[in-house]
C-alpha cells in the first residue's frame, strides 16, 4: 500500500541521515543513552568473546543510529511545535489588528472571545466584552434583530447579516452591521461587525 511504502521511505530516509551524521561525526558527542540492562550485559560477553567481537561491535553501531534517529525525531518535533507557536502568535496579532470586530458567541448572543476592534465599535473596553450579550449594547428595539440572526444562522447552518442601533451612543444614532456564520458542528458563532453608515443600503 502507498502508506507502508511512504512510512518506509521516511524510515530510510531517517536512518541514512542519522548514518551520514555518525560517519561525519556531526552527531551529538553526549548524547543520553537509554540502552537497558539487558542490552549491556548482551554488548558485554559478546565483546567478551573474540569469535563474537563483530556482533558486538555491529550491536553497539545499530545502537548508536537508533539513538541519533531518535534525536533528530525529537529535533524535528522541537521544530514542528515551534513552527505551530509561530503561526499562532500570527494568527493570534492579525485577529487583533484586524480592522472589523470579530466576536465568538454562544447561541444566546452571550460573548466568547473578541477582539479590540469589536470593543472600540460597541464602545466599551475589551476586558468588558467576554461573558455579556451583545444585545446588551443595542437599543432595546434592535435587540430582538440580533437574537433572531443567531438563531437563524443556528438552525439553518447558512450565513446571514442584520444591521442594528448601538445604545447609549455619544456620537448620535449609530448602526452597526453584523454578519453571522457557524462552522459544522460547533456550539459558538462567528460575528464580524463594521460601521453601517446608512440604513437604507443594503
């Protein structure tokens, strides 16, 4: 089958290149041998035993590339982790930065997760975002739009947007666009948020 034949490819692979570093003496000088009692006292009375120096000697050899194979498993691994921090820390600073508010909530509206922008645009401090409904910051008669978006988005499982009046605005009547979408399976929804200038649009 294709997978056994690439799951040896890779074995092959490892296995040259942890050669190659033994013969070009690249390979770690300490490294941490986990080689069992067992193995030892088997080492011991071959390399005991004249008739039986060269088994020992290729035993001690297999040994030795086995545990630079395990070391450059353990590097990539090191690598591959270190790759997936990376890309969340950039992940994690576009969704900060992003200029739409973006905002995770339960199918009651009430706040997951959200960031910076979706703060400034409900007019409040980010701290005071997760754990209270979005509702809450929209005109009572707005409310109702809100609540009936989700709920449609929930039980449709198809995008959809709704435009409602931000209360409490120092800035006079205010309308924010909300669009709504639910990944399968998932128990939270997505709301992206900007500024609606007019009411009228589309």
């Amino acid at each position: 089958m294709p997978t056994i034949s690439n799951e040896t490819n890779v074995d092959t692979q490892l296995r040259d290149k942890a050669e190659a570093k033994l013969q070009a003496g690249t390979a770690p000088t300490a490294l941490q041998w986990s080689v069992s009692v067992d193995a030892l006292s088997l080492l011991h009375r071959l390399s005991s035993n004249p008739d039986n120096a060269a088994d020992a000697l290729k035993l001690l050899h297999e040994l030795q590339v086995h545990q630079v194979e395990l070391d450059l498993q353990n590097e990539e691994i090191a690598a591959n982790e270190q790759a997936l921090v990376d890309d969340l820390t950039l992940y994690r600073e576009l969704y900060d930065a992003a200029p739409f508010g973006y905002l995770l909530v339960d199918l009651e509206g009430k706040v997951v997760q959200g960031n910076l922008a979706a703060a400034e645009l409900l007019g409040i401090g980010r701290d005071d975002l997760v754990g209270h409904p979005v509702s809450t910051h929209l005109l009572p008669e707005s409310r109702p739009l809100l609540f009936g978006l989700l709920q449609h988005v929930a039980q449709s499982g198809t995008g959809d947007c709704c435009v409602a009046e931000l209360a409490g605005s120092a800035q006079g009547s205010r309308h924010l666009r909300f669009l709504a979408s639910i990944p399968p399976g998932s128990a939270h929804i997505l709301l992206a948020c900007c500024e609606h200038t007019s009411v009228n649009s589309p």
